[in-house]
C-alpha cells in the first residue's frame, strides 16, 4: 500500500469521508488500477452516501478481486442503505463466510437480518460482533436494539447503561438516554 493510500485509508478510518475520497481518486488518476484506492474510494462513496457511485466503484473492484470481504461488505452496506436489505444480506453472508474475524461484517450482516425480520439470526450475530469488539459503540447500541427486538429487556437496559459510560457522540448519548428512558416506562407496563 502505498503512502498516499496509507493518507486515506487514515482520513477514511477517522470518518473523513470526502477527503478520503479525494485523495483516492488522486492515486487512481495516476494508476487507475491501484487495487487499494479502488475498493476504498467505493467505501467512501458508500459511506458518504453515493450508493450509486459505491456500487459501480465496488462492483468493478470485485470484478478483479471476487474474494475481497471488505469490498463485499461496502457494497452490502451500500444495498442496506437503499433498503435492499435481501442483496445486502446475500453480500454479508458471502463476507462472512471469506472473513469470520471481522466485526464490523457481523454487526452489518446482523442489522441487514433485523431488517428483514430474522430477529434470532440479527440477535445472534450482533451479539457475536459486540464480543469481538467490545469498545465499538456502534456495534454495542446495535447489539441493544436486537436484544429490544428479540425481548430481551434486562439484556437491552444493561448494553445501554454500559455505553453511557464510555464517551459518544452527543446525539447518540441522547438518543440512547431517550431509548433508556422509553425501555424503562416499557418495562413498568
């Protein structure tokens, strides 16, 4: 990989997006082949919300490198964004099966699962990703939703009190005092 990659993959990591892509799209210009900036530039489209872009990008990276977990991933997290949650589930399902020591695949193949209503199987495989990584809030506050949704109250309550102790996103440590709260009056019905 090289240094400029290296520079993206950095900025990409840290959530800035539109400066990862940029820098990517510079080392493709210079090697339009350069197999590391191809499937990060289609995960930075994926996470900016160019789903259109992410798949083109994704799609001919795969085309080159089928058994790539990673680029497998964006793309199903490209489809879930759309709501095609059946073809995302069908790319996580092929990632996993090529990378079973990546959470983040668990987490995404899990959420793509709740969605379309295999609560047990989204259950199952958040709960594996957030005991792959336990310092991950994403994966944490994902893990509580599926234990809500698959009734596991005490469960849910406990993953979101834990996660109100470490630091988050403000947004988010609202939101997750909003859903203690509404869990809580749930559980006095």
């Amino acid at each position: 990989m090289t240094p400029t990659v290296q520079k993206g993959l950095s900025l990409l990591q840290n959530g800035r997006y539109e400066e990862a892509k940029e820098v990517f799209l510079q080392v493709l210009y210079e090697d339009p082949k350069d197999p590391d900036a191809l499937r990060n530039l289609g995960i930075a489209y994926t996470e900016l919300g160019r789903n259109e872009e992410a798949e083109k990008t994704l799609y001919y990276y795969l085309d080159l490198y089928p058994e790539d977990a990673e680029a497998l991933e964006g793309l199903g997290c490209a489809f879930y964004r759309q709501k095609a949650y059946y073809k995302a589930l069908e790319l996580l399902t092929r990632a996993v099966s090529l990378r079973s020591e990546a959470p983040s695949i668990y987490r995404n193949l899990g959420l793509a699962q709740l969605a379309i209503d295999m609560k047990e199987e989204g259950y199952e495989n958040l709960k594996k990703a957030h005991v792959m990584n336990l310092f991950d809030y994403k994966t944490a506050y994902a893990y509580a939703a599926a234990c809500q949704k698959t009734g596991r109250l005490d469960e849910a309550e406990e993953i979101l009190t834990e996660l109100l102790q470490d630091y988050l996103p403000e947004d988010l440590e609202s939101t997750i005092r909003k859903d203690l709260e509404l869990l809580r009056k749930t559980r006095l019905r």
